[in-house]
C-alpha cells in the first residue's frame, strides 16, 4: 500500500535544528528514526502528519556506554543492537530478553528503543524491562533538557508526557547496585513475530527485593506496587507465590481483543507471574534457563 498524503521532509544536522523544527510545526510534525510503526501509520491513514523529520543523521543520538554509574541508549540505537551488546546482556539481561522477542530479525534491524517508547502502545515489549530497572527517558526541546522517570513517561495508550517541540535523546538506566536477575516473559500465540497478549518483566535484587511491572494488559504498561510491597523482604515459597497470585486481578485491566479474551490473559499472568519469580530467582542464585529461553 503507498503513502496517499503529501508532507514536507526535513533532515536536521543536530539537536537544535530539530527542536526548531518540531516547535515550528506545533504538534504537526511526526520524528523518524526506524519507522517501523510510523510508515505503517502514514499507509493506512492513522497519522497524517504536515512534516517528516528524520533524525537519523544526527550523531549525538547515537551512542550506548556507560556515563555517571548509568547506562545510555541513544534514541537512535536499535533493538539488534541492544542485542549484540554484551554490556546490556551482563549488565541488563531482562532488557536483553525483551529485546529478543521483539517483532522479527528484519524490524529489529530498524527499529528503536526510544521509538518503541514513544509510540506507547499498550503491547510494548522494551517497556517492562525499563520499568523494573527504574529508568528515565531524556527529551531535549527549544527550551529546555529533561529527564522523566519511565513511570511517568506513558500517559495514556499511544500517549506519553513528551511535548510538542521535544524530542527523545536517549534512555537512561542506573547501574545495579546489588546482584540482579530476572526474566522477560511474553504470552504470544505462537512463535516467532507476534504482539503480547500479556508481557510480565521480574527482577530480583539481593535482599528479597523484587520488581514487578506488566504490558499488554491494561492501557498502559505499569509497575505491579501491591505484588512488590508483599514480596518485599519475604523469601519466596509456594504459599507466599499463591498469595501474590491473587493480588493480579489487582494489578491489571486486561480486555478482550482479536488475540486472547480477558480471562484468558488474566489467568496466565497469574501462570507467569509464578515461572517468573522462580525462573528470577533460580538465576540470582546462578541456576535456572539461560537468558533468552523461554519459560511458558
């Protein structure tokens, strides 16, 4: 299917130039990096935007090392490079699994983390992992520089606390502190590229200290605080799993769709919320699957 609609094409040399550009079209103007999603938008209608601003050819939004005890993901780098990275597979393997299940090998080539985030939908794989190793996602506009926690980044489904003449810089996540494992567990109807019917990423932290946080099953993607205050400082066991088991309902808002009924997704997050914990646990104490082997 072509593109049906005209639009003016800007490609800015740096940062400034494309938060000008952005405050000039007031909201009119759509940023590519990957595309992915956006290309599909302008085929079928759903974004009819007065301008395109690639921001592929500015450098400062390429970058991924290490600065100030956090790691940086530059709004240009992409799913496959998150992957081959061995920095964020030792440092941040949750965010390694997730980046795994992402659509397929020919998207992952293209697409963005920071694309991903903004496009906010309520499915989006790399928000979990950013969400349990408390994130934060730098903007840069005509005024000023940001930096908004990722628990405050989605404000709605396909919305986020971005502004008109911003832009996304990069992705920030702090350095653990303490010993860390987890898992990314994604519910999808078959193998290989499909969306998450439900999407749970589980990190443990030394000290009985874990973090919870879903997508895929309510409007936006979201910390699961009841779960965590309850298995805060307890050791896991069985009786203290069932517990939190029931506290999902609690946690999440899922609906029916095309893909699975809302019971359906209700019942299996209750599944994966109990091989997450134990898989995360398994691996804090160095047993269990090797990243990137799925668990359901």
């Amino acid at each position: 299917m072509p593109i049906a609609i005209d639009f003016e094409y800007h490609k800015p040399k740096d940062l400034a130039e494309a938060a000008a550009l952005l405050a000039r079209y007031q909201g009119g103007a759509q940023l590519l990096a990957g595309g992915t999603d956006l290309i599909v938008w302008l085929k079928e209608g759903m974004k009819k935007p007065e301008a395109l601003i690639d921001v592929k050819g500015i450098p400062e939004l390429w970058h991924l090392d290490v600065k100030d005890d956090a790691l940086s993901i530059g709004a240009r780098v992409t799913f496959t490079e998150l992957i081959e990275s061995a920095l964020v597979k030792n440092e941040f393997p949750v965010l390694w699994e997730a980046a795994r299940t992402v659509a397929s090998c020919g998207v992952r080539n293209r697409a963005t983390l920071a694309g991903n985030l903004c496009s906010a939908v309520p499915s989006l794989d790399g928000a979990p992992a950013l969400l349990v190793y408390d994130a934060c996602v730098h903007t840069r506009g005509t005024v000023e520089e940001r930096e908004i926690p990722v628990s405050e980044w989605f404000t709605g489904p396909k919305r986020t606390a971005l502004l008109p003449d911003e832009l996304v810089t990069a992705v920030e996540l702090p350095l653990p502190k303490k010993a860390t494992a987890g898992c990314y567990v994604k519910l999808g109807r078959y193998q290989g590229e499909d969306l998450a019917q439900a999407g749970l990423a589980v990190l443990a932290e030394a000290g009985n200290v874990w973090k919870l946080a879903f997508c895929a099953v309510g409007p936006v993607a979201k910390r699961a605080g009841k779960i965590e205050a309850l298995l805060r400082g307890k050791k896991l066991s069985d009786a203290l799993i069932a517990k939190a088991k029931t506290l999902v309902a609690q946690e999440i808002s899922p609906i029916t769709d095309v893909r699975a009924s809302k019971e359906y997704r209700l019942h299996m997050c209750q599944v994966m919320l109990e091989r997450g914990l134990k898989v995360a646990q398994a691996r804090l104490l160095g047993k269990g699957p090797a990243y990137g082997e799925s668990v359901l």
